[in-house]
C-alpha cells in the first residue's frame, strides 16, 4: 500500500511539474489584465509563461481583435525562482525598448532598471475617447529612471519620475504640420503623481501642471500660438477651449477637474 501511495505522489508530482514547465504563454495575458484593471493585454501570444513573446494591445470590448499598441513583439524570460517569492524577468523589443528591460523584486513589490519606450503616436487612436478622435500624429517616447511598484490595496503604486516625451506632433484637427514639441513630466509617489507640461517649440505653444490621482487628472494651464502664429491657429485654439486676456495676450485655458 505504501508503495502504491509512493508511485501515485511521483506520478502526481510529475504531472504537475510538466504542467508548471509547459504553462502556455496566454497565462501572461491574464497577469497583464490584472495589473493594468483589464486596460491593456497580449496578442498573438507564443511560447510559454516562462519564455515567450506577444504584442501589447489595448483590451478589446466584445469580440472586438486585439489592436497592436506598441510596434514589435515583446520576448519575455521569467524565472522560476518565482516559487520563492522571488520575481526576475526580462524583457525584450528592439522595436519599441531602447534596451532589455529587467523587472525584479517580490511578488507584491517590484524594481524596473532605467530604460524609454518609443511608440507612433497614431497607435495611441486605440486607447478610444478622445484619442481616436484628436487623432495624434508624431513620435512619443517615455523614460524612465529605476522605478519602484507596489500592490497596495490592490491597486499599482508607483514610486520615481517619468518623462512623456513627444516630438513633431499633430493632429487631424489641424491642417498645420507639425504642431510642436513637448515634455509632460510625472512625479510619482504612491498612487498620484504631480504633472508638468512645457513645449520646447511650436507653433502651439502647451504649458501647465497638476495631480494624477487614481486614474482621475486635475490640470490647469493654456494653451497659445507662438508670436506670428495665432490667425492659423485661431480655428484650433477655439476647439481647445475658452480665450481669456492674459496681460496683452490672449490664451485659451485648459482646465480639467
């Protein structure tokens, strides 16, 4: 009998290490879902959930496909010390990455090493309203130093600075090409991060702060055409919002709450 009970644990503990081994890489689908409140998730995922590779899409509704967000395809390699309460996993797209981005740390608490990602801002139409409507034209690269991330609450907490970047940017609300270049910076600390938005040149000239919290922006600042600029500007600005006199100028605020 003990034998018997010998050979049927070897036999269970077999199968279960070659399920654990050959877990399909769909599984990391149902992490990323998780993580990000069902926002974001793989595409054509291949391999397995220790090594694999996918495209990052926005989550579709319904029977909708999944949309690729981000170019190229992410590789992935996760280590098993994640039996230990240990997480270790490195990612890889040439095409989006400026370099492999190592994650480690535990199961609730995460380190991500310096690094930037580059994307198209046309991909950004899949995210919905109002994006797909602005219609962003340009190149937007955010980086990053080493970032902390925590569960808390069953929420993401992040801890460090980020730098949206966007450069040559456009919109199909506007015949003019390009609009300008801009910095959205973001100071994170827990689940808020305070904003700052400049342009660095334009013809549409961006400026302001605030406070993402939980997911909700509180902004205010303006927006105005650079000096010679404002007649071909004047359709735009009047879509942004309402002009008020600054000292001898007129601005359009930008105020969200």
């Amino acid at each position: 009998m003990r034998r018997a009970v010998i050979w049927f644990l070897a036999g269970a503990l077999s199968i279960a290490l070659t399920v654990i081994a050959f877990c399909p890489a769909s599984w990391m689908s149902v992490l990323l879902e998780r993580q990000t409140a069902g926002r974001f998730t793989l595409g054509d995922a291949q391999g397995s959930l220790w090594r694999g590779s996918a495209f990052i899409g926005a989550a579709p509704g319904g029977n909708e496909p999944v949309t690729p967000l981000l170019p190229g395809r992410f590789s992935w390699r996760l280590s098993p010390v994640l039996f230990l309460g240990q997480l270790d996993l490195q990612l890889e797209n040439p095409q989006a990455l400026a370099q492999p981005l190592n994650i480690s740390g535990s199961w609730n608490q995460w380190q991500l090493m310096p690094s930037s990602l580059t994307l198209p801002a046309e991909r950004l139409a899949a995210l919905g309203a109002p994006l797909n409507t602005i219609k962003l034209s340009g190149q937007i690269r955010l980086a990053w130093g080493a970032l902390q991330v925590a569960q808390q609450d069953g929420q993401v907490a992040l801890t460090g600075r980020m730098t949206l970047e966007m450069r040559d940017i456009a919109s199909r609300l506007s015949s003019i090409k390009p609009l300008g270049a801009y910095d959205l910076t973001m100071d994170w600390q827990g689940q808020q991060a305070q904003i700052g938005l400049k342009s660095l040149r334009g013809p549409l000239l961006l400026s302001g702060g605030g406070l993402l919290r939980n997911g909700r922006l509180q902004f205010s600042g303006k927006a105005e055409a650079e000096a010679g600029q404002e007649e071909r500007l004047a359709n735009l600005l009047n879509l942004l919002g309402q002009r008020r006199k600054e000292g001898n100028k007129n601005i359009i605020a930008l105020e969200f709450k």
